[in-house]
C-alpha cells in the first residue's frame, strides 16, 4: 500500500487463509466442518471453526431442507 498517511509511504502485508473442510452425511441429511487460519504478519494466526448440518425430514428428494450452522471468525481491524 501507498498512502502519504502511512509512514515512510509503503507498507506491504502479507496473508494467507488455507481453509479445510469434508462432507459427510447420508442422502437424508449432512455434516460439514470446516476450518479456516488465517496467518497475518501484522494481526497474528486466528483459526476459525465451523461446522454445518442440513437435514431433509421429508425424504431425499424433498423440496424441504433444514439448514444450522455454527462458527467463530475472525476479520482483521
């Protein structure tokens, strides 16, 4: 970045986000975890979890899905 408000007028970042997860589950119903880390030079490494379910109660091949899901994140200031 170049800003004349940044001192000495650059500053490079660096970032990387892998992100894992894996699909499991039946024809009636779902579970996927995931996991994100982020790594900043400037805010520090975060993990952030998740994990989803999807639930059809009427059958596989109904129109009608139940969907929860649940997490932790992190977005850098």
């Amino acid at each position: 970045a170049e800003s004349p408000r940044v001192p000495g007028g650059r500053r490079a970042r660096r970032t990387v986000e892998p992100y894992v997860q894996a699909a499991l589950g039946g024809a009636r119903w779902s579970l996927v975890p995931g996991l994100r880390l982020t790594a900043d030079d400037q805010w520090g490494t975060h993990p952030t979890p998740r994990v989803a379910a999807m639930l059809r109660p009427l059958g596989a091949a109904s129109p009608l899905a139940l969907r929860a899901s649940v997490g932790r994140g992190f977005r850098a200031p």
